[in-house]
C-alpha cells in the first residue's frame, strides 16, 4: 500500500500547505497588481500636472530636444583646436571642486562615524537615545544638498563653504544609515572582553567595533566621495564655486562660449570615470582582498 492510502492525515496536510501556498500566491499577485497601478497612476497624473503647469508643454518642446546639444557639440568640434588650452584653464576649478568634494566627504564621514555607533542596538552608549539619532541621520539625508547650500550662499554668502557644509551634512545622514547596518553585523566577543576588563565605550568601540567594520566604512566613504565630486559639481550652478561656476558662466554666454562647455564636460567626464575606477579598485581590495 503506498503511503498517501497509509497515511491519509499526511496526504490531507501535504494538500492544504499547497492549498495555503497558492492563496498566498494569489495574494501577492494581486497586491504587486494593485501596487503597479497605482505606481502608473501616480506616474500619468504627475506628468499631465507638470506639464499643464510647464510654460512651453512637453509634446510642443520635445522637437526641440536636441537642438541645444547639437550647438554645442557642433561649436566644440569647430573650435576643437582650443580645447587643450581650455581643459588646462578649467582644471584649477575642477581642483576646487574635488577639494569640496574630499572634505566634505571626510568630514561627513566623521559625524557618520558617530551617529552609526551611537544608533546601533547593543553597541550604542546611551540606548534610550537610539531613536532619536536614527531619526537625526532620516532628516540630514531627506533635506537634499541644494536646498542647504541655498540657505548657507544666503547667510554666508558665495564661495565653496556652503557646498562643502552641505554636502558633509547630506554625507553625515547617508553614510551613518550604512555605517550603523555594517556595525550591527559585528561580532560583540570582543566587545564583551574588553567590557570585562573595565574598557570605556570610547575604548570598546575603537578596539573592538571599528577593526572588524572599518574595511566596509571605508569603501563605503570611497563610493560617497564618487556622488560627492557630482554634487560639487552641480552646486556650481547656485554659486557654490568649483568647475560647476564655471560651466554656468559659459552657458549663460550661449554660442561664442559652447567650446567652454566642451571643455567642462570632458574635465568632468574624465575625472569622474577616474574615480570610479580607482575606487572600485580600493572597494574590492578592502571588501574582498584582492
């Protein structure tokens, strides 16, 4: 006799753990459904929004879309002779722009360091506190760069200092989320060894915690300097120094100026393709070991 006529309780459990399986199933189907149309819902009405609000509307400009890259291309290939003397003009801004970029990325690293300790369950100093610092970093990355560099040009006024406070305030948010979900995955032995000598949090934390996540924290810090050197870019535009000021003043001049631009563009270019690769390098010899 086989098993099923054996054992009928067996073959009836087996049947409703399918039964169940196919419901949830179902369910989920129907939930990534419902979630999928409201997704292109929302997606429809906030363009017609934009566009019934845009001065020109999308389908009456979208002939257009082209035509400023094409001058642009076109003027830069024209003056091509003049490139090599505008990337040797332009290269103290994109010096500027990269020092933004450095400290504002070691300085937001820093306060990220520790917001992430201080907002870790079981390593935390003050665990009542938890909440508050984890909801401190969701307001530091929800405020976008622009909108701080915005208000520090009008308090401070213009110059790489807003884009560089900025940029580290945003940095601080982003990298302390990534810095605290690396630290709860560390091994608390040592940290209990040294609780059982007598260690301070400070001596806990730089002994115990930081050996075992510093190689995740820093290829971590090397992918946010890469985001950063494009936002020091971009905050140019509101006045923020850098090559970013640069490419605004040429665009502002319109043709006569579209070799600038040229110019810009591959500096940018160039410099961006370079980091990403050195610090993919670094990241995979850090995470991986080769």
């Amino acid at each position: 006799m086989s098993d099923t006529a054996t054992h009928p309780g067996t073959a009836a459990a087996s049947i409703a753990i399918r039964d169940n399986y196919l419901a949830m199933a179902r369910q989920k189907q129907m939930y990534g459904g419902i979630i999928l149309v409201i997704f292109i819902s929302m997606m429809a009405s906030g363009f017609y929004l934009a566009d019934s609000r845009n001065a020109g509307g999308f389908w009456n400009g979208i002939s257009n879309i082209f035509q400023f890259p094409s001058e642009v291309l076109s003027e830069g290939i024209e003056k091509a002779a003049n490139l090599p003397g505008l990337l040797v003009e332009f290269l103290p801004s994109l010096v500027e722009t990269l020092n933004i970029a450095a400290v504002s990325t070691l300085v937001g690293a820093v306060v990220a360091v520790v917001l992430a300790l201080l907002s870790t369950r079981g390593l935390a100093r003050w665990p009542r506190l938890i909440p508050v610092f984890r909801r401190m970093m969701d307001g530091m990355r929800a405020i976008p760069e622009i909108v701080i560099a915005l208000v520090l040009i009008f308090i401070l006024g213009g110059g790489p200092v807003p884009a560089m406070i900025a940029i580290a305030f945003h940095t601080a948010g982003a990298l302390g989320k990534l810095f605290s979900e690396v630290a709860e995955n560390t091994d608390l032995k040592p940290v209990e060894g040294l609780s059982s000598v007598g260690a301070s949090w400070t001596q806990k934390m730089w002994l115990g915690v930081i050996p075992q996540v510093a190689p995740n924290w820093l290829s971590y810090a090397l992918l946010r300097f890469e985001i950063n050197i494009r936002a020091s870019a971009i905050l140019g535009f509101v006045g923020s120094g850098g090559i970013g000021h640069d490419l605004r003043l040429a665009m502002q001049w319109g043709q006569g100026k579209y070799d600038q631009v040229v110019a810009i563009f591959i500096l940018l270019f160039l410099t961006i393709v370079f980091f990403d690769q050195l610090s993919s390098r670094y990241r995979n010899r850090l995470v991986k070991g080769h």
